[in-house]
C-alpha cells in the first residue's frame, strides 16, 4: 500500500520535474561561452538586435587598430536594415534558412563583442593576430551581409524549408521547393555548407535533373561557377562534375558561358585533380560546340593545357581534350593559333597511339579541319609524317570518313610519285570496299583532285578504282552521286578510262538516271559530259535512248544545262536514222 501511495505520488511530480528539466535543457546548446537552442527565427532575430547595439558601443571607444575597428563599425551598422529586410518577409517565421542565417549573425556579433574586450583590455598575444583577427571578423559581416540580401533576392524565402541535416534524408512532397533551397545554399553560408549543398543537389540531379533545370537561374549558375574557384579542391571537383551535367543536358550552354564559365574551367583543365580536370574538359567539348565560344576558349588560353592533356591524360579527359580541340579547329581563324601550340605533331601522335579509338577519329578529323583550306598547315602536316600516320589509320577494318577526308585535303600537294610510294592509291580502293558511304565519297572527291594529269588520270584507272565509281552513280546521297559523276568525267578525258567506261554495262544507265532535272540533283552537268563522251558509240546511244535520256535531255535543254542541246540532237539524230534503216 505504501509503495502504491509512493509511485501515485511520483506520476504526480514527474511531469513537472520533467518539464522544469526540459525547459534548459532545450535551450543549452554549448557553442563557445554562450548557451544556445534551437530557436525560432524570432528568437533568433530578438538576439541579434540585442547585441548590435552592444557590439557597436564597444567597438566605438576603442582607441587600437582605429582603421580597422572603423571599417568593422560601418558593417556592424549596415546589419538593422539588413535583418529588418529579412524579417518583414511573410514567410520569414517559416522559413530554416533564415533561422540559420540569423545564427550565423549571432555568432559574428559575439566574436565581435569579445574582440572588442579584448582590444579594450589589451589581452591579446600580438598585434599582427588581433590584425589578422580583425580582418576575418570584417569578412564575417561581409558574408552575413551578403547572405541576408541573397535571402531576399533569391525568392527562396517563400518556400518553407527543412534543416540541411534533415533534408539530406527524406524526400519532400514539392520537389521543386527543395531544389530551391538548395539552390539558395549554393550562394548562402561558409563553404562547408555549400560543399554539402553540392552533395545534396548532384544527388537531386541524378534523380531528377528536369526539375532542377525547370527552377536553375543565372543567379544559381553565376554561384556554381563561383565555386569552381573555392579554396577545397574537393568542393571544385563536385562543382565541376554538376556544371558538366548542367552543359550535357543541353539547355544552359549559353548561360554558362555568359557568366563567365571558361576561365576556371581553363584553370581546373591545367590544375585541378584528375575527376575536376576529366569534368572541365568534357565540359569545355560540349560548350566549345559553338563557334563563338571555340573563339573565346582559344582566347582565353586554353589550347596549351588542352594540348597538355591530350599528351599526358588519363583516357577519358584525353577523348574530351581531343574532341575539344576539333571542335575549336573547325573556326577558320583560330587555326593558325592552334598550328603555333603545336597541335599538328600532338594529332599525328594521337593517330598512331591515341588510348581510344575516339580520340583517334577526333585526331583524324582535327586535321581534315586544320587542312580544309590552308596549304601552309597542309604541307606542315605533309612535313611533320601526317600522312604516312593516316594511310596506317585507313588501313583499319572501317576507314573513317574523317580520315580519308584529311587524305582528300592533302593529295594535291603530294607529287605523283610521291601518292605512289606512300602507297595512297591501294589505301583508296580499300576505302571504296570497306569503308562507309561517307568514306567512299571522300575518296571520290580525292580522285577528283588526284587527276589533275594524265599521268595520275591514268594510275587511277589502272588501280581500278573506275568500277567502284560507276556504282557510286547509284548512291542515294545525292553529293555522293555527284562527287562520283565528276571523278568519272575526268577520269574519261583519258582513252583507256574511257573505253573502260564503255565496257561497264552500269555505266549508261547510271549517268542517264543522273539526267533527273529535279533541282536536288547536283550531278546532271557532269552527266551530260559523260554521256556526250559515250555517244559516239551507237550501242551505248541506245542504251541512253532505251532508259530516257531523250526526255530527260529536252528537260535540261530549258533548263539551259550546258551540252545538254548538242547531246539531245545526237541523240534525236541517231533515233532518226535507226527508222529509216528499219524502213
């Protein structure tokens, strides 16, 4: 009975004891001499405007380090009208970032209280710490300045946020919102705050970039690229790895680049650690897409490092340093630029030992570009053993088109007997059975330029490489078609060619369906020319006949095709006298 009467007694007694326990103990949290809680941002607002006005009395009659404490004074100031913005926010009661931002401005109007006190009493161990002290205490109120005008532009306010600690565990029902604060962290708070903003949004990105898109600001993107400059290395790195996502998708190369994302993109490709450099480098191969900003990369000194990874890197940021530096080698003005770091010789490495077969199409197609029009960068490339380290990559299972397009570019400043020792023409008739349509067109169009002689128009046909052309005719690309209608037009100035053509049962057929007056059809000059040269054999005129060329050629005659006419009337000629020999 006795103990009955003890424990009614003691449930009587403990919620009251428990409570006067709790009340403390909610409210003490240890964080350098002061006990703090985890207050609302009210309570956190009514300790901030308790302590500016002890923090400025005390900064005031302090006589040390006047210019200094005078600088502190002017920011300790600016904070009422800082908070007063803050507060007057509907939203403001509801919303962690505020409470955290005003712990923070608690916290720095404590150090500067104590460090007043300090000053007053002297107690410091030397002047260049207290210097040194005071220094740091005018970049706090500097960021808690900024931060709490950030809060307000940012619109970030008007969401009701969690805890960093809390929402990097559990999934909010608006996602939109918490893509917002996370955002807003990015620009708010130390850098440990960001790094682990960083963690939370790459994270988020992962599982839904589209939102993050959806809600991304050039404010937001203007606070990433800030951070590609953060003293960590590792805050760098991450922020290298979001900025590229961001570029992969597509919707903000512009935006990047318009606040100013080359630079320490450049920077992290030269010095970052081996994920930031991979990151920025496939970064720099997406944005440098864009013509306008090839020029501004170049500008900016970025082809040397480029250069630098294409020679040393791992695989990966080797393929995108390549990539990236075709894609600068596709803007006409900046090749020069490109030829003077010394990017022929690097390409023509790469080509014989590059780690991916990628780097090596990039390799080849970097050099068709530094090619395509300047004979000073074609004999460079010719000098330096481009185009033995080319005929070796045709010689591959897949001839590249790219790599027979850099051949295409160079034929011309190769003498005869030079394209026969190097052994160019086997190389070509390889690329006309194994290699893609592209491929083959690029070897038609080096043809093209090879026969610039009877001497070479005469190789050509006896390598025989004519058969190959004269399917060519039947390619549904329509440069294609042409591109082989015009090797065959100055391959058949040559006799021998041309009797050959003669031979070939396609051949007619072909170049009369190259008659099509349709205004997409580049190649019925060229097969006007052929047809005139086979004319002169009344078989092949009635093959021409039998498969329309009459009506074809009467087209073209209003079309004012030059030899159409004089083929027409051959041809109308030829049938005449066919009906009166039957006769």
């Amino acid at each position: 009975m006795v103990a009955k009467e003890r424990e009614l007694e003691f449930n009587k007694t403990c919620p009251s004891l428990l409570s006067a326990l709790a009340i403390p103990f909610m409210q003490m949290v240890e964080e350098g001499k002061e006990i703090v809680d985890a207050q609302s941002a009210e309570d956190w607002l009514a300790r901030a405007q308790e302590l500016i006005p002890t923090a400025i009395e005390k900064a005031k009659v302090i006589k040390a380090f006047a210019g200094r404490w005078k600088i502190v004074i002017s920011k300790l100031e600016r904070i009422p009208s800082c908070l007063s913005n803050l507060s007057s926010h509907p939203c403001f009661s509801k919303n962690t970032l505020c409470e955290e931002q005003l712990e923070s401005v608690c916290k720095t109007l404590r150090e500067a209280i104590e460090l007043a006190e300090r000053c007053a009493e002297e107690r410091y161990s030397g002047k260049l710490q207290m210097q040194s002290d005071l220094d740091a205490l005018s970049s706090k109120l500097d960021l808690n300045l900024k931060d709490c005008g950030l809060l307000v532009k940012t619109g970030v306010l008007g969401e009701a946020t969690l805890p960093m600690s809390v929402a990097h565990h559990i999934e909010l029902e608006s996602p939109n919102g918490n893509i917002r604060e996370l955002l807003a962290r990015l620009q708010i708070g130390h850098l440990e705050a960001k790094h682990r903003a960083l963690d939370s949004l790459m994270r988020v990105m992962k599982e839904d970039e589209k939102n993050v898109l959806g809600v991304l600001g050039r404010s937001n993107i203007s606070a990433l690229v800030q951070l590609l400059t953060a003293t960590s290395p590792r805050t760098r790195e991450k922020t290298a790895s979001v900025i590229c996502s961001l570029a992969e998708s597509g919707s903000c190369e512009n935006l990047l680049v318009s606040v100013g994302v080359l630079p320490p993109l450049i920077r992290l490709v030269e010095s970052g650690t081996v994920v930031g450099k991979e990151k920025a480098t496939i970064t720099l191969q997406r944005l440098s897409m864009a013509a306008e900003t090839a020029r501004s990369i170049v500008g900016h000194g970025g082809v040397r490092p480029l250069i630098e990874i294409c020679q040393s890197g791992e695989s990966v940021s080797q393929a995108a340093a390549v990539g990236t530096l075709k894609n600068l080698s596709a803007v006409p003005e900046v090749r020069q630029n490109l030829a003077e770091e010394g990017i022929i010789r690097v390409m023509i490495n790469l080509l014989d030992c590059g780690i991916l077969l990628g780097c090596k199409e990039y390799a080849a197609e970097c050099l068709q570009n530094l090619t395509a029009s300047n004979e000073n960068l074609r004999r460079a490339v010719i000098w330096e053993g481009g185009v033995r380290s080319l005929l070796a990559y045709i010689d591959g299972p897949l001839p590249q088109e790219t790599a027979v397009g850099a051949l295409r570019n160079l034929v011309c400043s190769i003498s005869r007997d030079g394209l026969v020792s190097l052994g160019v023409f086997p190389r070509l008739i390889h690329v006309f059975k194994a290699g893609s349509l592209g491929a083959q067109q690029a070897a038609a169009s080096a043809v093209c330029r090879i026969c610039s002689s009877t001497e070479t128009k005469k190789l050509v046909g006896e390598f025989g490489m004519i058969p190959f052309l004269v399917n060519m005719l039947e390619a549904k690309s329509n440069s294609a078609r042409e591109v082989s209608a015009q090797a065959i037009c100055s391959l058949m100035t040559f006799p021998q060619n041309c009797r050959e053509i003669k031979k070939n049962e396609k051949s007619v057929p072909n170049l009369v369906q190259l008659l099509d007056p349709n205004p997409h059809n580049t190649a019925k000059k060229y097969a006007v020319s052929c047809l005139a040269s086979l004319s002169s054999s009344k078989k092949r005129r009635k093959v021409m006949i039998s498969y329309g060329a009459i009506g074809y050629l009467k087209k073209l005659c209003d079309m004012d095709i030059p030899g159409a006419k004089k083929l027409l009337e051959r041809l109308e000629r030829g049938k005449l006298q066919s009906l009166f020999s039957k006769k």
